[in-house]
C-alpha cells in the first residue's frame, strides 16, 4: 500500500472538529437529512455546509440530494480507507 500524504491529511482532517465528530456520530444511525443535522446540532446552514464539504471531500460520507433537501450518510468505502491508512502506520499492511 501507498501512503498518500495529502490524501491522508484530507482524509483525517475530517475527524478533527468536535462539529464533524458530532455529525458522524448522528450518521452512525443511517442516513439523515440535513434539516435533521441542523436540528441535531443547532448550528447554521452555512456552518453545516462547511463541515458537510469538508467529510464529503474526504470521502467519509456520502451525500445524495432529493429535491430541495440534502441527505448524507456514512461512507463504508471512506471508513475502510481511513482504517487502511490507521493500519499502514502501525506496520500492519
């Protein structure tokens, strides 16, 4: 395996804020809307939209839009490169 540096950065860059953290948690349950994460959190749309970019830029969750709204989930794909990377820096791959 190839460890990537700036890929890993962006990929790890998503679990650190409490925000995204918080948000991972929620998605733990399925998939939501972000009517249901804004609600969740009591943040701003703005704020919301800036943490949703930065896990859905590193591949952490997915999102798929229905009409006007948002929905956002858990990427199983993202978890699994985030753990091969965990792995790979503890010599086990």
């Amino acid at each position: 395996m190839e460890l990537n540096p700036k890929k890993t950065a962006v990929i790890f860059k998503a679990f650190c804020d409490e925000s995204r953290i918080r948000i991972l948690q929620i998605l733990k349950d399925g998939e939501k809307c972000a009517c249901r994460l804004l609600e969740a959190l009591n943040i701003t749309q703005p704020t919301l939209s800036h943490h949703m970019k930065t896990l859905l830029d590193s591949g952490i969750v997915n999102g798929r839009k229905e009409g006007k709204w948002m929905y956002y989930s858990i990427s199983e794909e993202g978890l699994k490169k985030a753990q091969e990377y965990l792995d790979y820096l503890k010599g086990e791959v």
